[in-house]
C-alpha cells in the first residue's frame, strides 16, 4: 500500500466576515530565502482582548437569526416564542458593553494553529492570557475560575485565569484563533459515551440518539447548536470535535469519508436528529419545537476496539469567535452590532402570566401558588434570597453542627444564581439562573428544616426535588436560562450582600424584583413539567 497523508480536519474554506483590528504589530522579515512574519507579543494581548470582549457583549448574526426565524415560524409555541423573544431582546441590551448577554461569562478558550513562518519570540499563551486578564478586569464580568490551594481547599483566583490555551502547528504564515467563553451550564453538558461497533447501524444509532439528547436536558439554556460526533482516535480526539463542532467550526468540513480517514459531516444523520430533537418537545426550555436551532453530525476514523461517541452544546450564549494574524494585520470575526433589527414591531401574544407578591408570609406565598398547574407563567414581585453552590455547602455545614436553617432561607424564595460585576449607576451586574440540578442534593433536607420551599432557578431537576416538594409542600420554578442583561436592566430594582461576603459571586445576597418571568415547574403535589413531556 502507498503511503497516504492529509489533513485530518480539511476545512474547505473559511467564509467568516472578518474586521481589523489594526495593521500594526506585524512585520515581513528575511531569513534568507525565507519570509518571516513577525509578531509583536502586544499584538496577541490586543487579539484576545478584543476577541474576548466582543464575544462577552456581542453574538453571531446566524445565530440571532435562527431566534427571529423561531418568532416567524407558525409550528413554535408560545412558549418557544417567549424563550427566543427574551433572548433577542437580552441581545439589545448586552450590545451596550455594559451588561454581558450571560451572568456567567464563562471560562476563556483559545484553540490557536500557529504556521511554521510565525515568529513571536514569547510564550505565546503568557501574552494571549494577559489580554483576557485585561478584558476580565476592564469589563463588567465574573471572576468563575477557582483554583485548589490543597485537594480539599479552594479559592476563586480573583482574575478569571487561568485560561485554557491550546496550540497547534501548522505550515505557511498565518495565525489562526478560536476563542471561546464556555459557561460552566453548557461545559457540564458534554457527555462522552464509550460504544462499540454494535452502535454503527441505523436502528441502534436512532435509539441511542433518542435515548442520550434527554441527558441534555435544559439547564444549559437551549435552544441547543447541538454537536455530535462519532469515532475519534481517542476520547480525548472525540471530544475536542465536540466542543469545535458545537462552535461552528467544523461547518466546511467535506461531506464523504475516504481511505486516508478525513473527518467529514453527515447531512443526512444532522437533519435525523435533529427532526429528534423536535419530537422530544423539550422545546426553547419550556416545551415545543425548538429544543435545538441546528445539528452538526461529525465522523471520525476510529481505533478498532472503540467506538467513542461525544455529544456537546453552545448554548444561547454561543459565545464563539475567530481571530487570525496575516501580514495585513491583525482580525476578528465581525459579530452582529444592531440585533434590534431582528425583533418585531410588536411582541408575541401571550396569555396574561400571574402576578406572585413575594413580600408576604412564606405560608401564604405557598397557598397562593397551590391554585395553579405546573407551566403556569409567572411574574414574580418583591424579595429573593440568592444562593447557589458553596453558599449551599455552607448552610448544610451549619445544620450538621446542630445550628437551625437560617431565618432568610426560610422566609424567601431562594434564587440560584450569581452576578457578574455592576456597572456603575447600576443595581445590578448581569444575573440570570444558574443550573438547578447542581443544588438538588440539599433540597430534601432543606425543606425539612424549613428552607428552600419555593426555588427559582434554570433547567430540569431529578425525582428527589419532585418527592421532596411533595412532602413538604414546595415549589421549583423556571426562569428563563439565558437573558441575564435584560433581568439585570428590567427586572431588578436592589441587591444586598446578607450571609458569607468572602465568597464573592458566591455570596448570600437579597434581591427587590419587578415583573420577574418565571414558570410552575415542580409543583407541592409532586407534579413536574419535564417529567410529564
């Protein structure tokens, strides 16, 4: 057999709209026959700085696209309509640069290819961390990145480093970038799954497909770009498609395989799943059609014995966009700079939502919301207590030690979720819900000791919620994953550090809100909309 080579990823071409940055920072150079492109170390540093405020602020047109086109389709339910009508008006809002369109603004990612005629004389990756430090510290987003001290103790690094930085090499003179914000709601949503040829026909693929998009959930805020990927000569080689896959990526790849193993896309599989992901009726995170705005199937050569299979997201924030160095210059990936030119003249109609007065006593609040069915919409007004994680953790510390539950857990709904930074004049940083199943192992206690008796928060639950608010007459409630700068911006009047101020984002706080969008999902009878789809 001859020998036989190629790229393993040939990307047919690159059609992404691009605007420079700036000429500078580069110089052609002789090395003999050879032309050197040289790169100032700042230009880097300006590259992903500029790279990661755009994406923090800004998104894809295509992707705003696809929320109008959910408002013009005559099949998507209200509920879609609400979902992708809230998430094109965050759009408005973010654009500003002052309220990021996600609270959670996400671990930075660079995945570089480098040419062989780039020269910088630096570490690359120092330079590229040092502009997403200035962008994290400039710009009103969170610090998410916590670094272990020992293997038990933690603490936030104060800077969102560090980055994660991967880079490649490759022939010629350019310098091509990814970059990524990946929020941890969309990062804890890639699965990889070890089958075996077993899996490699079409009844077994349609049933496992069927069976593993239900592990997606909606915590992570679809409407999903969906990745899937099948083969890999690693797991490690599976679930890199993944994450690129889901990024748009991998969207010029070639359409057939062929003996020297290339990666190529499956059309026909892409349009399967996703007609999939519109019988699921998960829907926009409250039921109907668009669980899901694409699909992007992707097939690798494979070791023999294996059979890897990743399945991944970009979630409503798709935060993703490419940058590239050239001897013209230094580029990013033009974004979308006027998404009001996507809402319409007039919002969708829905029917009338429940006004909830919050300022009450927790047994009245509960008897008020006992009157209604799960998916009944909401508008929440007064006092929330917001609390997630380590704040969790801290309050059980306190009821192992034999001390009560604290009395603001008790006498308000608790909301999961932690701000970015404020902007100045403002009462609020970006704020929207965090995922709900991370705080599901405390909830059966917590009700018992009197807290947690209405939770407010994004995405599905397990089983354990569902009993535990049948027994002890409590609520879970859904708010909208995604649109964190307009709830910001509309819908929260006041904010208050109350209980473990040391943990930054992590903090206690109590909320004042107007006009809150929320939905019944776990109801005292132990009802449960995703349950019931």
């Amino acid at each position: 057999m001859d020998f036989i080579y190629q790229d393993p990823y040939p990307i047919l071409k690159d059609d992404t709209q691009y605007r420079k940055i700036t000429s500078g920072y580069v110089k052609v150079e002789k090395l003999g026959e050879r032309e050197i492109l040289t790169v100032d170390p700042k230009g880097l540093e300006l590259l992903s700085q500029e790279a990661m405020k755009d994406v923090s602020f800004m998104l894809r047109t295509s992707h705003l696209e696809k929320l109008r086109a959910i408002l013009d389709d005559p099949e998507a339910t209200d509920n879609d309509r609400f979902v992708a009508y809230n998430l094109l008006q965050n759009a408005a809002v973010a654009i500003e640069g002052e309220l990021p369109s996600c609270q959670d603004t996400g671990t930075a990612i660079v995945m570089a290819k480098k040419g062989e005629d780039i020269y910088t004389g630096v570490d690359d990756a120092e330079w590229l961390s040092k502009g997403i430090f200035n962008t994290y510290q400039e710009r009103n987003l969170r610090y998410s990145q916590i670094v272990p001290i020992s293997m038990f103790e933690e603490k936030n690094s104060g800077s969102n480093l560090p980055a994660q930085i991967d880079i490649y090499s490759k022939k010629g003179a350019s310098y091509e970038f990814l970059f990524l914000a990946k929020g941890g709601g969309s990062a804890n949503k890639t699965y990889l799954y070890q089958q075996t040829k077993s899996l490699l026909n079409e009844k077994s693929m349609d049933a496992f497909v069927r069976a593993k998009i239900m592990d997606l959930g909606t915590s992570a805020c679809p409407p999903y770009h969906l990745a899937f990927v099948i083969g890999g000569t690693s797991a490690e080689a599976n679930l890199a498609a993944v994450k690129k896959a889901s990024a748009g990526y991998f969207d010029n790849l070639p359409t057939t395989g062929n003996m020297a193993g290339q990666a190529f896309r499956d059309l026909e599989w892409e349009k399967r799943i996703q007609l999939i992901c519109q019988e699921s009726a998960i829907g926009a995170q409250f039921g109907g059609k668009y669980f899901t705005h694409d699909v992007r199937v992707i097939r690798l050569p494979r070791h023999a014995a294996s059979c890897p299979v990743g399945l991944g997201v970009s979630c409503s924030a798709d935060r993703n966009i490419k940058g590239k160095i050239t001897k013209d210059g230094i580029f990013v990936e033009q974004l979308e700079v006027n998404p009001k030119r996507l809402l319409p003249e007039t919002a969708p109609h829905l029917e009338p939502a429940v006004e909830i007065d919050l300022n009450r006593p927790m047994a009245e609040i509960l008897a008020e919301l006992t009157k209604y069915p799960i998916k009944t919409r909401l508008k929440l007004n007064g006092t929330l207590i917001v609390a997630r994680d380590i704040a969790h953790a801290k309050i059980k510390e306190l009821l192992d030690a034999g001390k009560p539950m604290p009395e603001y857990f008790k006498n308000h709904p608790v909301y999961y979720a932690g701000p970015a930074k404020t902007p100045d004049g403002m009462p609020s940083g970006s704020f929207g819900p965090t995922t709900a199943g991370r705080m599901d192992v405390y909830v059966e206690e917590f009700q018992k000791n009197g807290g947690s008796m209405i939770m407010l928060a994004k995405g599905n639950r397990t089983k354990d919620v569902m009993n535990a608010c049948k027994t002890y007459g409590g609520f879970y409630l859904g708010s909208i994953g995604g649109p964190a700068a307009i709830l910001a911006k509309e819908n929260i009047l006041s904010v208050e550090v109350v209980d473990f101020e040391e943990l930054g984002m992590e903090a206690v706080r109590k909320i004042t809100i107007k006009d809150f969008p929320a939905f019944i999902i776990t109801d005292d009878k132990g009802n449960d909309f995703f349950e019931n789809l």
